[in-house]
C-alpha cells in the first residue's frame, strides 16, 4: 500500500519522501481506523487525505470551515489532475443540483462541502447514494468548545453517521491540540484516542525567550539596531499601541509599516506591501495581520505584549524563520498586559467562555515565567511528547546559577494551606512578608502575618516567586473575577519533602521563625507527648526537627 502511496506523492505532488506522521496516518485511514491528525499550520495535514482519497473506492468528503479557500484547494487539485469539487453557499442551487449529480456519477475523488450543508436533511438524504469511504475533517476543533474558533454546525457531522450503511473512515485534522480540544474532537467523532498521531511542532531554527522587567521600548530599539538588515514582525495586543509604537520606531529611524483592523483597507494594503517587499524593515501590527502571509525570511518576531494564548503565540511567531534559517522569538513580559489580555477577553466573549479563555491565558503567562526549555513548554503544550531541551532557547542559555529553593518554595506553599487556598496572590504575598494592612486584618490573618516567614523580601519578589510556582505547576490558579490560588499535586509533593525545586538566579533566604505559630504549636504537642510517655521533650524531637516540620509539613493550627 505505502508504495502505491508514495508513489502517489510523486506523480500529483513531485515530493519524494512523506513528512513525519504523514505516513502513519495514511496507514490508520487506509487500515478503516478512525483518527487523529495534530499538525501545525503548514505540517502537511492535506495529503494525508488526499492520498487516501485516491487509493479509496469512492468520493472522499472533506469538511472545511473556510468557504474561501474551498475554491482554492479545489483548483489546485485539479491541476495536479485530481477530480475534485466543492459545494458550498456561493454556488447558485442550479449549481449545487448539478454537482450533485456528477457526484452521484462518481466523477470526483473528493467532495469539499461547508458544515452547515450537514444540517440540511434534504442534502443528507441525496449523500445516502454516494459511496463514501472516508470523511475528513479540516480544522477539526471547530467542533470544541474549548477550540478557538467553535462552529456549532461542526456538531451535524455526527449526523453523517447514520447516513451511510457502511460506515465510513473519519479523519479530524487539526494544528490545535490541548488536551481538552483532542479529547472533544475524539469523543464527538467516535475516534479511539489511541489512533492519534501528533507531530511537527517543534521548530529547531526558532529560538525562543522571554524578556521580564525591562525596559521595552530601549530593548525594541535596541535589538532591531542589532539586527539592522533583518526583517521581523513586531506584534500588540491593541491599536492604540501599534499607532504608538510605529511612530516611536520611525522616529528613531526605523522603516516601520503597520497593520491593524483599525486602518483604512488601501493603508493596510500599501504597508502589507511594503513589508513584503522588504521596502519596510519592521512590520508593527496587531494580530490582524499574518493570515495568510508567506513571507519566508522574517527573522525575528517580537511580542510587545504578551498574546492571548499559546495557540495565538505560536502561530504568530511560527512566521518567523519559514525558509529554515535561524530566527528569533521573543516575548516581552510585564504584568500589567495580562490585564490587558483579561479586559480584551472580557470585552469580546461570551460570558460561558470566558473561564476557557482565562485558563488559556493562564498558559501562556506560565510560558512566560518557567525557567524550563520553552521549546519543550511549547510542544507539550500541543501535546507532543517532548524530546530534549532545545539547547538554544532563552531558558536552556540562562548561565545563572541554579539555586535551591525549595525551602522558599514549602514556605510559600505552606502559607497558602494555613490561608485556606481560598486567597489570590496579592494577599498571600502581604502575609508572607508580614503586612499588617487592612485587607490583611480584616481577613483574620494579623496573627500569621506577625511572623512573616518571608518577610527578608520584598512582596514584589515574592510575587514574583509564586508567579514561578504557577509556571512550575506547584500551585494552580482558579480563575474568576478574583483568582484565588491552591496547591496542586506536585505541590503536595515539595510540602511532604519529595521534591526538591530549583530556580535560576535568585537569592534564597532564611529559616522558619522560631516564634511561628505553627512551631509553637508543635512544641506543645511535643510537650504533651514526652509528658505522656515521661521523657524530656527533647528526646521526642530536637528544636531543628520541629523548624523543620513546619517547613515542611505544614498543617493548619487547627489540626494541632
Ligand atoms: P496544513 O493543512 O497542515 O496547514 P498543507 O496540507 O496545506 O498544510 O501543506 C502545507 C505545504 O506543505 C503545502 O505546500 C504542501 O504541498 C507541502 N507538503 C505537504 N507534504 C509534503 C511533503 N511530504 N513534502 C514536501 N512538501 C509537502
Ligand atoms: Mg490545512
Ligand atoms: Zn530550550
């Protein structure tokens, strides 16, 4: 089969060899299973279709969202020599009437057909005549919720099922894969999650970092000084600060065009153009721009602000380094864009969505502050089994010092257990550093907070340190209007001593207080015990012990 199959390749493509995961998937439809195609965008998801399409008796129905590009994919098929047709809103019922026909005659090898077709009985009853091996479906995650781009017609394609008395092979085929979308793409199309095939997301010429705490616009400036005969794209998140930042680098003497929805159509148009000419050296823009751009030698792809998500991160700074050669991609972190970020997501969904977005988003802000590989963070996010570090990425070249922190870690987490894991950072961070403020107060936490167990930091740093935590999974966030922080498993873990954790360059610190409530409250039971048993308190546990104990296996002073 898999000759006839590459074959195949070089007779309508001219390609010689599959890419990775191409052939397993050809091999699962041409074996009747059902399954699971993750690539990224440009993986190569259409010929495992299409190559199928051609060694199967029958039409092949390819389900696309994108009404415009059907005409498209139609006509280069056909020039390749490949009878293929589309149906969709823009043909006149006439059209449609006669398309169907030939169908029926078996003239094509693929039928491209909209969602919303599926909804229609009268066009489910006439399919019925059709021999059908295989459904495909592009951009499978149209189907999820928890998808980018939900299309609710996605939800008729079940109905397909009972069309046909011999069922047919479906694909799903898709460039986002979060768990959460693959498990709804699977469970929805009734395919066994073993047959998913999942590649191509790590892209070794990108190199990828994060800036935090500086100073943006001079790092802007400065990098594209460095990489004056370079091209790159510089992405925000809003209008107003594309505006500014493309009269910020003309000013200094930069060829900037920009790009944004805001901007009259010949204006985007002329900057478009101006960018792909290589006229303008820097394209400023919002994430209007880049669908559908090919532009090969981007070297660099900056982020002024932080994206909405991984699945928007990864796809804009993906058009970095497209002809292979080494690019560059950077985020430039400051907190105050995660807001942003929560307003813009707040504004723009529907209220039910917004606890997705919000955890979307949370994603990416733990991009931005894990101390792992972020090659690996990214393709793991995508679901792919994560090879080695990457070698070259922001993290993987940080020659700070590696230092332990797990005790700073245990005193963070025990915090949050004697708060009751019902607090956002903010206030767990004043305890921590011994604030008496009101909030503090009026939350009956004046007593904890007299001890201060961080209190040789400032509430920044700590802020900071949880933030790190968050990324490292050791505490997770719960989203809503006020996000409150609990402790994950791999948090219990650290707390119970199992896991020592580690952070680049930062200063640890000191020792559990002695006069902490939780010491004390160790000494007495430990005290009640020797009393018991008739021994000096001592013999039951040293001083050291017991500071040790508070740090880590905190519990609440309840419990003592
Ligand atoms: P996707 O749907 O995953 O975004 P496409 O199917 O549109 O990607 O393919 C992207 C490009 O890669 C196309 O130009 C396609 O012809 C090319 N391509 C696909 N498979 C191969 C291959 N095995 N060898 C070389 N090029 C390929
Ligand atoms: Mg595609
Ligand atoms: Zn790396």
């Amino acid at each position: 089969m898999l000759e006839n199959a590459t074959q195949l390749l070089q007779e309508y493509y001219g390609y010689d060899s599959f890419r990775e995961g191409q052939e397993t998937i050809i091999n699962y439809v041409m074996d009747g299973k059902s399954s699971l195609c993750v690539m990224p965008t440009g993986g190569g998801k259409s010929l495992c279709y299409q190559i199928p399409s051609l060694l199967l008796d029958g039409t092949t129905i390819v389900i696309s969202p994108l009404i415009s590009l059907m005409k498209d994919q139609v006509d280069t098929l056909l020039q390749a020599g490949i009878p293929a047709t589309f149906i969709n809103s823009t043909l006149t019922a006439e059209e449609v009437r006669e398309t169907m026909e030939e169908v029926l005659n078996g003239q094509y090898r693929m039928l491209y057909i909209a969602p919303e077709r599926l909804e229609s009985q009268s066009f489910l009853n006439q399919l019925k005549k059709v021999k059908v091996p295989l459904i495909a479906v592009d951009e499978a995650h149209c189907i999820s919720q928890w998808g980018h781009d939900f299309r609710p017609s996605y939800r008729a394609i079940h109905r397909l099922k009972d069309v046909f008395t011999d069922p047919p092979v479906v694909l799903a085929l898709t460039a986002t894969a979060t768990p959460a979308v693959r498990d709804d793409i699977c469970r929805l199309l009734q395919i066994n999650d073993d047959n998913t095939v999942i590649t191509g997301f790590a892209r070794a010429n990108l190199s990828f970092s994060v800036v935090l705490g500086q100073d943006k616009n001079k790092f802007l400036k400065d990098f594209i000084k460095k990489n004056a005969h370079e091209v790159g794209i510089i992405y925000a998140a809003t209008r107003k600060t594309v505006d500014l930042l493309y009269d910020l680098l003309n000013k200094s003497g930069v060829q900037a065009a920009k790009y944004h929805a805001g901007l009259p159509e010949a204006f985007r148009n002329k900057e478009q153009e101006r960018f792909l000419t290589d006229e303008a050296q820097v394209m400023v823009a919002t994430n209007a721009f880049g669908m559908g751009i090919d532009k090969s030698n981007v070297r660099y792809v900056i982020h002024y602000q932080l994206p909405k998500n991984m699945e928007s991160y990864y796809q804009e700074a993906g058009r970095a380094g497209r002809d292979g050669l080494a690019s560059e991609c950077v985020v430039l972190y400051a907190s105050q864009d995660v807001q942003t970020q929560r307003f813009l997501i707040d504004q723009a969904l529907d209220r039910e969505r917004i606890p997705q977005e919000l955890e979307k988003l949370q994603g990416m802000v733990d991009y931005c502050h894990t101390e792992s590989c972020l090659q690996q963070y990214i393709v793991q996010y995508f679901g792919e089994p994560n090879g080695e570090p990457c070698g070259q990425c922001g993290n993987c070249t940080d020659s700070r010092e590696v230092q332990d922190v797990t005790k700073e870690v245990q005193m963070v987490l025990s915090c949050v257990v004697r708060m009751g894991q019902k607090f956002g950072k903010t206030i767990i961070a004043q305890v921590l550093t011994g604030s008496q403020n009101k909030k503090v107060v009026d939350f009956g936490f004046t007593k904890l907070s007299t001890y201060g167990i961080l209190k040789n930091k400032s509430s920044k740093e700590v802020l900071g340190l949880m933030e790190f935590m968050i990324a490292e999974g050791l505490l997770l966030v719960k989203q809503g209007s006020m996000p409150t922080i609990y402790i994950s498993d791999a948090g219990k873990d650290v707390l119970l001593g199992k896991r020592k954790i580690t952070r680049k360059g930062v200063a640890v610190t000191k020792q559990i207080a002695k006069n902490d409530p939780l010491f004390e409250g160790l000494r007495v039971l430990r005290k009640k015990i020797a009393d018991e048993a008739g021994v000096p308190p001592f013999v039951i546990f040293s001083d050291k012990t017991l500071q040790d104990m508070c740090v880590k296996r905190p519990q609440t002073e309840d419990e003592l």
